[in-house]
C-alpha cells in the first residue's frame, strides 16, 4: 500500500547511484554523429536527448516504462465497468516505472479530486477572456498563471537545496494535473455553453469522468473515451515539440506550471498537436463538398489528391520519427469498431486509410504514409457530441502534461543541467567545410 511519494523516492535513489556509475563508465561512448544537414533539418535523427518516461520506437510506436499499450490496457487499472487504463495510473507508472495496484491508483485519484478546485483570480480571468481567443490560448496562459503558488518556486527562493528540488516539483506537479480537467472545462464552458455547468468534483468519480461531467455529459462510454484519450497522448518520449519545450523552459529551473505553459503553446501549432483539429476540419470539407458523410473511395481519392495538388498536406498523416502507423491510432480505431461500427464519419475515417497512404507512399519525399493518432481522435469525439473541433487540442493537452510534469521530476531529481546546445550561423558552417 506504499504511497507515489514513498515509492518514488526510494526509486530515485537507486537511480541517482545506477546512473551516476553509468556516466562515469560510458560517458566517452559516442551514440553517432552530426550532419550539416541534420542542422538544416530539424536536428531529425540527432541522439541527444533523456527521456526516463517512454521510448519511441519508429516501428513499434510509443513504450511507457517499457509497455506497449496493449500491454497497459491489459495490465494497468481500470475504472469500474471500464476496459481503458486510468490514466492516474499512468502517471503512476511513468513516474516509478511500476505498474501499481488498484488501491495506489485510488490514491491519486483521490488526491487530484482532493486539490482539483480553482483559484478565483484563475476562475476570474477565464471568465473575463474573450469568448474568440482560442481554447489553446487560454489554457496556457491559465496554467502559467497557476505558478503564483508554486511550491517549487517558493522552495528555490527560501534556499532549499539543490538535491531536493524534484521533491517540490512532484508537488508543483501534482497540483496541477489535479486542477487541469477544470480549467479545461471552465474554457469549455465559457466559450461553447455560455458559461453554464457544474465544476464541481464528484468524489466517487475518477479524473476523466469528472471531466466529461465538467464538460456537460453523462454518457459512461464517452467516460470510456476520455480515459483512453488521455493515456494514449500521455508521453511520446521527450524529442516532440510539447515535450521538449517543457523541458528546455524547465531546464532553467523555471517552475512546472511556466514550463507547462510554454509547452501547451507549442502543442498548439498546426504540425503538432493542432492536427486534430485539422484533420475534422478536412474531413467536414470533403464531405460537404462530396455532398455525402461516408464518400465512395474513388470520390476520396479524388479528394486527397486536390489536397495535395494546392500545396497542403493530408491532416493526421505521417510522423517525424514513426514509420508505420501509429499504435495509437489502433487503439482508437478498435474503440471506434467496438463501440460505434456503423456511425458515417467513422467509415469515411477507414475509407481514409485506405486511401492515403498508397498515394502519400507514391510521393518519395515523405517519409511516412501512414496514419498517426490525429487521424482518428475527433470523429470519436464529434460521435459522443463533443462537436467543437476547436477546443479538441485541449484534451491533448490535459493528457501530455502526465507525462512531461513526470519528467520534469526525473530530469530535477538527476540534476540533469540548463540545456543549451551549440549553434552555428551557416557562414561558420562554410567556414569549417572549407578548413576541412
Ligand atoms: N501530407 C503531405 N505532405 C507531407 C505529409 C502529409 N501528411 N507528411 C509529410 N509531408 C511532406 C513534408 O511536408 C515535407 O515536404 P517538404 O520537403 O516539401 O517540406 C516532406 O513530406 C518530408 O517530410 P517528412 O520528413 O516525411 O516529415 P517531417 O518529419 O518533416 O514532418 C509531420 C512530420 C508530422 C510534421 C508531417 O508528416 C506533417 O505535416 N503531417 C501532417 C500534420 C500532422 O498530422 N501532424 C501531427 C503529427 C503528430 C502530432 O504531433 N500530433
């Protein structure tokens, strides 16, 4: 029955000494080698960064603490009358590595219900945003704003020590994942239902229940869909841009909440996690133009051709590391056959698959024709009637927050330093070549 913080603690510890031997025998050892055009290319393929959480491979897909996610859907705990992980468990386990029991997984959500209310002066400038300033952008600024009582921060500035800080972090953490689904469906509210609805906790409930009833449902199976939504975008090692941008704000000891903030920003860009949106956007679009919900396949060819042909690209296909589809996009695809085989949308969502990647693999420059997560998530949102594809992002950000705030604690409790890589300006590149 040990509780996160007495298991993690001992965790960290055996660590700190495994790794701390581990650098002082291998630190020389090379992992490869910079190219110019790795520079020019997005750093893709540069091997420099830790990650404890999950490993990303380009075949398999995502591995959170070594588990697939069948793996986790079959092992990890489960609500009552549920099939999909808790994602409280899943912030578990990204943090200790264990797998833990149901009792441990009712601590933590017990903890998130016990500490998920608001601040006024949080719930006071939601209120008073503009009802077009777009979700994203009020979820940063809300989470960056929670940092007036970080723990971490006020622990820093009284002179605790170094070796303690991830301590105050966990708690910085902690706070926050417990407060998300509230800000989340505080927006919600805000800007699709006249600010009208409950925010208050139902203690009997886990935390993705609780935030479908903030949002306004009742219906247990998009319960359902929450928890699987919000374990499968949980971590994808630390190279994506959400990722990595926590980490790099984080890494100069800015605190949890104005890491997080930095990092929801750029999960809010069209490449990255706005591609949910896009991809119900795009999927609208042809089906009006098509005057059909569930086109044949030669009009959807058609279709995605024209995409192309104007410059665009296909919403929800391709990866920068993946090369074959993305296991979360399977698992969201058996959830769509299990629960709603017939609903239009969902077929055309297949039709899609079908179609893209053959002709997406007849254009060689891309390297990866196949679906990843974004290409299923909304239309088994819009099935449930979570319709506003412009607050879809959200939910994306609730979910990797589990991950990168587990990070941040691993990355204070390895003292891993302020990043800071070099750069070049390309006359200095010239300059090198021709020195050569
Ligand atoms: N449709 C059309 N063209 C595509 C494409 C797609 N789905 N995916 C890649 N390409 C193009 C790129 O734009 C690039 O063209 P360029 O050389 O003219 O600029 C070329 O193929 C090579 O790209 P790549 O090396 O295969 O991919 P990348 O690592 O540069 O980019 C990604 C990866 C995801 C940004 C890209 O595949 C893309 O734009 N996909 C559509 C948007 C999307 O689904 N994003 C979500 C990703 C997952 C996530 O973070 N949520």
């Amino acid at each position: 029955k040990a509780d996160l913080r007495s298991v993690l603690a001992e965790k960290i510890k055996s660590e700190q000494e495994r790794l701390k031997k581990f650098v002082k025998e291998h630190g020389n050892t090379k992992l490869g080698e910079v190219k110019i055009s790795q520079i020019y290319g997005g750093m893709r393929g540069i091997p420099a960064l830790l990650c404890e959480t999950s490993l990303l491979d380009p075949n398999e897909g995502i591995r959170f603490r070594g588990f697939s996610i069948p793996e986790c859907q079959k092992q990890m705990p489960k609500a009552e009358c549920g099939d999909e992980p808790l994602p409280e468990g899943i912030f578990w386990l990204l943090l200790t590595g264990n797998i833990p029991t149901a009792e441990q997984t009712k601590m933590v959500t017990d903890e998130w219900n016990a500490k998920a209310a608001l601040p006024d002066y949080v719930k006071k400038m939601l209120d008073n945003l503009p009802k077009d300033l777009h979700p994203m952008s009020q979820f940063s600024m809300a989470v960056t704003s929670l940092n007036k009582d970080s723990k971490f921060l006020k622990a820093y500035h009284s002179g605790v020590k170094r070796a303690e800080f991830w301590k105050y972090s966990l708690e910085d953490g902690i706070t926050l994942l417990a407060k998300l689904p509230n800000i989340a469906a505080r927006i919600y509210r805000n800007i699709y239902r006249d600010g009208k609805g409950c925010d208050e906790i139902d203690k009997k409930l886990d935390w993705s229940a609780n935030y479908g009833r903030m949002l306004g449902f009742d219906d247990p199976f998009f319960f359902e869909l929450l928890r699987l939504y919000l374990f499968l975008h949980s971590d994808h090692d630390s190279g994506n841009v959400s990722s990595h941008t926590t980490h790099l704000v984080a890494s100069a000891l800015s605190d949890p909440f104005l890491a997080y903030g930095a990092g929801l920003s750029g999960l809010a860009g069209p490449l990255h996690g706005l591609a949910n949106q896009e991809v119900l956007d795009w999927i609208g679009k042809m089906q009006k133009e098509l005057g059909s919900k569930n086109p044949p396949e030669d009009k959807v060819k058609e279709y995605v051709q024209k995409t192309l042909k104007s410059g665009h690209v296909i919403p929800g296909y391709g990866h920068a590391v993946l090369r074959k589809t993305d296991p979360r996009y399977m698992a969201l695809q058996a959830f769509g056959e299990r629960y709603l085989p017939k609903y239009e949308t969902y077929l055309l969502v297949k039709t899609i698959y079908k179609v893209v990647p053959p002709i997406l693999k007849s254009m060689q420059k891309i390297k990866n024709p196949w679906a990843n997560v974004d290409a299923h998530s909304g239309v088994l949102l819009r099935y449930y009637g979570l319709k506003e594809m412009e607050y879809y992002t959200v939910l994306f950000g609730i979910s990797r927050a589990i991950g990168v705030l587990s990070s941040i604690t691993w990355h204070r409790a390895l003292q891993i330093p302020i990043e800071r890589p070099k750069s070049f300006t390309s006359d200095a590149l010239m300059k090198f070549v021709k020195g050569k």
